[in-house]
C-alpha cells in the first residue's frame, strides 16, 4: 500500500494527518479514539521501516503518527486501564 502511494509521503501528508486528528478526535467515543491511535500508531510503525521514498519524510511522519498516538496512550490513560 505504501509503495503504490508513494507519491502521496510527503509533507502535506504531515499537516493533512495533523489537522485531521485536531479537528475529528476530540468528537470520537473514547473506544474509537483509542482504536485510530492504534491504526495511526501501527502506520507510524510502518513508514518508520518502509525503505522507500525519502527517508526524512518518512521519519516525520512516523513522529507526527506516533505523536498523535501518544495523545491517547497517556501515562494517565495506561495506569487507569
């Protein structure tokens, strides 16, 4: 999937999948929430590894992937849990 979207890794990618996680998570059931941060924190996990593309994109994107995943994973989150 990765490979045929290749075109698509790039900096507005970024600011597309930052801007969507300000404006739509904060309207999800908690159970929702949790499920994307998981879907977004395994796509980090993924374009972290795919040796394709540019490799300073990618690494961002699997921050701002993983940073978003953190905003539900929370130290407070985990020990309630």
């Amino acid at each position: 999937m990765l490979q045929a979207n290749l075109d698509k890794l790039n900096a507005n990618l970024i600011k597309l999948l930052q801007d969507w996680t300000e404006t739509t998570f904060p309207h999800l059931e908690e159970t929702v929430k949790h499920d994307m941060a998981v879907y977004i924190g395994n796509l980090g996990n993924l374009i972290q590894q795919f040796p394709l593309g540019n490799r300073a994109i990618n690494l961002e994107l699997s921050i701002a992937a993983h940073n978003i995943a953190a905003t539900v994973f929370t130290r407070d989150a985990l020990l309630q849990a």
